[in-house]
C-alpha cells in the first residue's frame, strides 16, 4: 500500500514537471519525494539575480511554489494555491545551491496547509514560505 | 521640485533595472513610472508556464516583487522587502501581457505597506499581491 | 430579485450576529450592509486597549475577521476562512470610532477574496486587512 | 548573564501585562517564559464565541498577537508587529483550553520573524501564525 502510494506520488510529480517549463528553466530537482512531502533542490545562475546582485525574491517564491504544487498533489488528487506568502530573510549569491522543503501543518476535506523551508547549504533559513491549496476532488489518473 | 522627484525615481529604477538580469530574463517593461509608483509589463513567454501549460505562479510573484523593489526605492532611499504574500485568482496562458501595478497603502518612517494588482489586458485581477518593506534609510544617490 | 437579495443579506447577517457573543462584546455596529459588502463600527473601549494604551492588535483583526464572515455569507451561502493577514498602520486610543469596510476582491465557485480597510473617523487607514474564504455551497435558509 | 536576561524578561513581560487591558480580558496565562519566547494560555469563555457557537477567529489571532508581543519584547528592546497572517484549522468550543507557543524562525538587526502556533489540550494545532516585528532599537528599561 504504502510503495503504492509511493509510485503514485512519483508518477504525478513525473507527469506535472515533463512540461512545467519554468521548472525546468528554474533547473528544479527533486532531492526527496513522498506523499505530502517534497524536497527540492536549485543552483543560482546568474540570470536569477536582481539589481543588486543577489538572488531575486521571486526566485525563492518560484522553487517554494513549485514545491507547493508537488507536495499537496503528490496524494494523486488536484489541488490548486490559494494565498501563499514569504518572508525574505538572507540573501544569496551566484553558484550557491538552496533548497525547498515542505511539512505538512494540516490536511483537511476542502483545504491544506504548507509552510516551506528555504534553505541554504549550511540549512540556514533564506526564506519561509506559507501556502493553502484548495483540494478539487478531481483525481490525477481516474481508474 | 516635483521634476527632480521624477528625474530621481527614473535614474534609481534605472539603475536597478541595468543589472537585474531575472527582471530582464522577465522581459519587464516600465509603463509607468512616478516616485512611490510603478506600472510595469511583461509577455508571457513559454519558458514562463507551469505543468498544466498556464502560467506559473512564480511569474506572477516576480513581477510583483519587482514592482514593489522599483516603486518602493523610487524616492531614493533603499528599501528592503520584509513579507509579501499573494492571492492566485485567474490563470494567464502563452502569449497574453500582464500588467504590476503598485498601490502605496501606508508609507512610515521604517515600514511602507504597498498592494500590487496583477492585470491582464482587459483589466481584470489575475492575482493580488501585499508587500511590506523595511527602509533603511540609505540614500541611492548621496550628494 | 435586488430586493430579494438584500433582504437575504440581512437575514444572514441578523442570525449570525444573534449569538455572536464577541462580536457583540466589542460592540459591533453595521453602518451599511449589501450583498457581498458590509461596512461595521466599534467604539474602542478601555478593556482593548493593550500595555502602551493603545488598541490591541487583535481588536482590528477581531473587527475585520466579523466583516469578513459577514460580506462573504451574506449571499446566503455558508462560508469560512482559510487565510488571513493583517498590517498594522497607525495606532488608536480609548474612546475613537473605528470602522472596517469590505471589498470583494474575487469571487470563483469555490474561493473568494476580500481586502477589508480599518479606518479611524477621517478615513484614515489604521489597519488592512486581506481574507480568503471557501465557499462551503451549502444555503443557509434552503427552501 | 543567563539569569540576567531571564529576569529582564520576566521584567519586561509583567510590565507589559500589568496594563494590558485586553489580554486580561482574554485571562491570558504565562505557562512558560525566556528570551524570544513564550507560551501562553487562555480558556475559552462564552463571550470569545462566535454565531455558530464556535470560538471566533479574532480570539485566536489575539492571543497570538499577545504571544508575538511578549517574546519579540522579552529581549528588553521595544519591538512593534508590521504584518501578520494566520490560518485557521480546527474549530474549538467553551470551556476548552487553547494555547500560544512561539518559536523564533529569524532575527536580524532591525527584523524579527515568529511563528505561532495555537494549540488545544492535546497538542492539535487549531491555528497558525506569522508575525513580522520592527525592532525599534529603544531599551525598555535604560540603565
């Protein structure tokens, strides 16, 4: 039951990154991944810089928003964001590699809560990142 | 005095745009600009789209955060983003302009609280975005 | 049918408020009340006020969050929040009115969204509010 | 010195507690208390209801606001909330017992951040929070 699981969540994340070209330009791998739960991973290119050149706020939004989306529909159910927030905290610079990590603070019929973890290499907090998805109902891969 | 006010603002956007690679990778576009203000643009381009072939919401995110980066620092005085969060109501596909319009909603003397709506074409919310930044006090440009 | 509509609204509301014992411990008022609007008022008195003499945080939150089920139930149809934040912008004392008026800012099938303004007696704001409510479907006075 | 900050934070927290008007209305209880942190109780009394006779949401953001108060002061350097946002999970009723506990996420020089969460007697979250605090600079209690 539980590898089924397993193969389930696999397959939705396989199928949502094939075409998720903004993932892929973000260059998004997956570091871990079980029902409810993903950890990512990116490396900073330059073009993911601002003005000041550190990495840009919606860089840190990016992988934490695609990292919602795998997480809440890893169960093989649709869910969509509904309100999602970030707090910035450290910055970081080109050629450093952070991460994405979900938990899962709660589940319920209609609506689910995530908060994120974005972190650095030494597991700094960069960024914290809060989303509710609204569960539809609607299965991935109907028998 | 009100046309150094606009001189100001346009050469720290300016400034702040030069070196913005991800801004640029964007595509942004600054339709408006006035000190505290800021409506810019972007084309949705297919890099630009999630696995459901819409738009990703870290899209809507950065044009949001950089709008709140530009109108915020326009006065000249560095600011920094401290929590932003955002509302995901209509999705946007290849092809179609957005549109970051900032709303100054409070402006202290250490905190200014913004509200950017994200528009398509025809003027409608696609997403709605709240920002908070911390000002430092610093100037862009010191005599 | 605008009449019908209205007068739902109220009805709505009229029951909600009944038993609401905190709403009526902070002495809510509805100035004006349409369907998907309301507009409330509280006279700030001393049991609000927190250790630096002015209004507790939660006391404009406790307002917004009562406007917020109001406006969102007032079609008749049950609601309930997911999601919601607050900016605190000014501060108030003991004796001022203070009003929290609504604006819908989406409305879907399953999801809406409100930005709810706090004002002192010069419309100023004090306070800004923003909630995401699922619509639950379920009629409150079925036929 | 351990003791030293334990004291200046106990210090700081009765005094802004001996007039904090609203949170003895809520019967707020410190359970435990150390620099940047804090675990409050409150029990749920009639007038915290709401019209369906569960405990309204401003009860709970106000006891977390009080929290966020308590532990981003306890240094002994005045700290104001900028934003704030909270969720709301599980419904809790009369007489129940409901719980505040901070954790610290992020302190920099001018920026703190918390998290919150609201717990009932058996460790189920009921709500989440985040809070965003200025940190002034000005000493509570100057030598």
């Amino acid at each position: 039951m539980e590898n089924n699981n397993q193969l389930l969540a696999k397959k939705v994340v396989d199928t949502m990154l094939e075409k998720d070209w903004f993932s892929q330009w973000l260059g998004i791998e997956i570091v871990e991944l079980k029902p409810g739960y993903v950890k990512l991973k990116i490396k900073i290119k330059k073009e993911m810089l601002n003005g000041f050149q550190i990495v840009h706020g919606g860089i840190y939004y990016s992988i934490a928003d695609s990292a919602l989306a795998f997480a809440s529909n890893s169960y093989g159910i649709k869910s969509v964001s509904v309100e999602t927030s970030i707090s910035h905290l450290v910055s970081c610079s080109e050629g450093e590699e952070i991460f994405a990590e979900t938990e899962e603070i709660f589940s319920g019929n209609k609506i689910a809560v995530y908060t994120i973890n974005i972190l650095n290499k030494e597991n700094k907090k960069v960024a914290v990142f809060k989303g509710t998805v609204y569960k539809t109902g609607k299965e991935w891969f109907p028998a």
